[in-house]
C-alpha cells in the first residue's frame, strides 16, 4: 500500500471515528482510553462506572471504601450485570505500587479497570509532581495495554486536575433543577477521538439504572404503530376521569411546535389504541393530512374514531353560545376525547376575555355531562392558558431542557418525569426521575 492510499485509510477512519454513534458508557470504556467521572458523594458515580463493567462483561474493581458485596449487589441491579464479571480488590491498607501493579495487570488482560477513588489514591503520594509522574505511567500504560481505565474521583485532591488534564474522557454527574424539583444529570465534557454528538444524558437510579439520550423528535423521523405508551401514574386515563376530565397543560416555550404536534400526535393515537374516540382540534399551523397521516401510523390503520377539527371563533363573531352551539351540534360525542391547540382560540381570548371566559365556563359544563376528557395545550402566558387555569381540574408543564422533554403534574402536584419518545421502535414511556 502506498503512503497516498495509507492517508486516505486513515483519512475514512478517522472521519468513522468521528460519526460514530456513543453512548454515555461507550464513552467512559473504551479501549485504551483513560476515563475521569466526576461528582458529588450521591451523584451514582459508583452505579455507572459498574453499568460500564456490565456493557464490557468484566472488569476489576480498586476500591478503597465499598465492600466487596455492596458493589456486587449493586451490579447485579444492572442491565446485564449478573453476567458481567467483577474482580474486586480491597485498597483500603494498599501500597501505591500494590495497586498500580494491580492496574497493569487488569489492563493487560483488556479489562476495565476502575479506580474508587482517585482522591484515596493520590493521597498517598507526597506532592503534585509526584502524582503527575505517577498519572502519566499509568496514562501510558492504558494506551498500551488492552484494556481501559476509569477513575472515580470527588475533587477533593487536587490530583483530579492532572487526571482532567491527561484523560480521554471526562464526564461530570450533578443535580439540576427541573420543573421545581431536582434530576440527576450526566454531562460529557471530552471525548477525545471522537465527536460528541450528545453533551447530555439524563438517568435515575431505583431499583434499576436507567440512562436516558435524548430523542429525535424534535427532527422529523420514522414513526411506527404504538407498542408502548407507558403513562406516569398520574396520567392514566382513570386518574384523569376521577379528577374531572378537564386537563390542560402549560407549555413551556423551549417546546417546539414540532415537538408538540409530535406529543399531541402520540397522545391522541393512545386514546384510540385504548378504543376512545377522539376529536383532534388543529392548531393554525397544523396542516390535516399531515395529522392523519401521523396519527395513522402511530394508532395503527384503524383511525375510524379520529375526527380533526378547526372551527374559528371569529366565524360567529366571537360570541360565545353560538360558539358553544356549533362545537356542540357538530362534534358532541359522549366519552370522548378532545385534545385542543389553545392558540385557536387565542383572538377569541384576547380580543373578547370576558365573552371568552363566559364559553370556557359553558363548555367545561357541557363535557363534563356529556363525560369528555378535554386535554388542552396552551403555551406559557398566553391569555387563553390564563382563563382556562381557572376552570381545569388539573394543570400539567411540559419543558424541554438539554433536548430532553419533561412533565410535571402541578395540580395535584406530582413528581418529575422524562418523557422518552422512541417512535421510530414504537416506543413512548414516562420515567419518573427519582
């Protein structure tokens, strides 16, 4: 081979490198890689440093504070992890060179070795030249070895800065606020020989960890039949009937009308999937035949109890009975289900309050006897999301945040869940962020 067509290899290599798909764990284990997670005591440091041993099969384990069955009860709450291999060795009363012996001989084997923690470590060196001379032996041997390293580190040495320095991959765990309550969040600062596609991953450790990337609809993708629509507790449709059938969801303005025709979408072919019939009510923008099409393909072929709506309020002058009238004479099915895009309304709502409040009020009665669900979205500060807060049993946030979407029932006050959308494998489920 010629060096021209040595260059071009190398050339197709690197730009494969650079598109590849990773994922969180993908990251911190890589093959010759020398990894840092960083974070808070609590944060799960632990917990995803043992889910990469699980994705890699085996690793060994240098710990100096968690007994040995404490990590493998912990790994064995992992996906795969019962069959991953756990070799653990106890640093507690270790020599430094005990350890790095124990750190080549791991490497060399192509394991993942993971160090817990790294501050313990260092401590035993006596000053930072000496800890850099000692983290560049090791950098090197992970380069040359097999396997790959991964330290765990709470940045109470200042050795973490040398490691921040010379590492591979670095990612960061800490605790952000999301609508009113508090998630645990994984940021991915290096990657060194590839792209980061995704800066951001969300997780939750319960009984299982569960490590969330972001979904692709805020793009337009392949939408498959609804296999899956698991609802947060306080989203199924018993709760939403024993409340009083009338939900309305404030929007926060990082969601996209995209994002939100995808969600209402979803939502509606659940509702038919569950044998309801469903009246769609177009937003301004929202074209029919695309709705239908959607809505199609997500419920499956059977869409005989859809009906898309757009009716304006202006056509009757913005008056509020014979409004009400129409809607009613038209439309008014008994246990039925209306998703409604508020910003229909939004002129009748601006232009004529109290008229407009006069029809919510009316039209609340009026499903509540005929026992329609009415789920409506509106977005933040929009004057018809203002009146309608008054007359709805329950009030739900939706917000995007790092590109992942998240839902809240404020009134009665829930807790935070991730909205994971997975259409393009059928797939809709609500994680509740512990």
């Amino acid at each position: 081979m010629n060096s021209s067509s040595h260059k071009t290899l190398n050339t197709e290599v690197s730009r494969e490198k650079m598109v590849m798909e990773r994922n969180l764990l993908d990251i911190i284990s890589t093959d010759g890689y020398t990894a840092l997670i960083e974070g808070e005591p609590g944060q799960g440091k632990t917990t995803i440093s043992l889910a990469a041993c699980a994705l890699k099969g085996s690793c060994k384990y240098i710990s100096y504070a968690e007994p040995e069955h404490s990590l493998k009860k912990k790994l064995s709450n992992i996906e795969k992890g019962e069959m991953a291999k756990l070799d653990v060795m106890s640093a507690v009363t270790g020599e430094p060179s005990r350890v790095f012996s124990e750190i080549i001989s791991g490497l060399s084997e192509g394991k993942l070795v993971i160090v817990d923690s790294l501050d313990a470590l260092m401590y035993s060196l006596k000053d930072e030249g000496e800890m850099r001379s000692f983290l560049q032996i090791l950098y090197g041997s992970s380069k040359q070895k097999k396997g790959s390293l991964l330290f765990i580190s709470e940045n109470v040495n200042p050795a973490s800065r040398h490691v921040r320095f010379i590492c591979d991959a670095l990612v960061s765990l800490d605790s952000v606020e999301v609508l009113g309550s508090y998630v645990r969040r994984a940021r991915v600062i290096k990657d060194r020989d590839y792209q980061i596609k995704n800066r951001f991953y969300y997780y939750a450790i319960s009984d299982k960890l569960k490590i969330f990337t972001p979904s692709q609809v805020y793009h337009t993708q392949k939408m498959k039949a609804l296999k899956t629509f698991k609802r947060p507790p306080e989203g199924v449709v018993d709760a939403e009937i024993a409340l009083g059938y009338n939900i309305l969801y404030d929007v926060d303005y990082s969601v996209s009308d995209l994002m939100l025709k995808v969600f209402r979408e979803a939502l509606a072919a659940d509702y038919l999937r569950s044998g309801y019939s469903v009246d769609y009510w177009l937003g301004p923008q929202e074209s029919e035949e695309e709705v239908i099409k959607s809505v199609r393909q997500l419920a499956g072929s059977n869409i005989d109890k859809l009906k898309t709506i757009y009716v304006d309020p202006q056509e009757f002058e913005y008056n509020s009975d014979e409004f009400l009238r129409n809607i009613v004479s038209a439309y008014g099915r008994d246990n039925a289900v209306d998703i409604i895009h508020l910003l229909s309304q939004e002129d009748f709502a601006v232009k004529q309050p109290m008229e407009y409040e006069r029809f919510v009020k009316n039209a609340t009665k009026e499903n509540l006897k005929l026992k329609r669900i009415t789920i409506l979205f509106g977005y933040s500060n929009q004057e018809a999301l203002r009146i309608r807060a008054k007359y709805s049993n329950i009030l739900r946030k939706i917000i995007i945040k790092d590109g992942f979407l998240f839902w809240r029932s404020l009134r009665p006050l829930g807790n935070v869940y991730l909205a994971d959308f997975k259409l393009e494998k059928g797939y809709v489920s609500f994680e509740e962020m512990f």
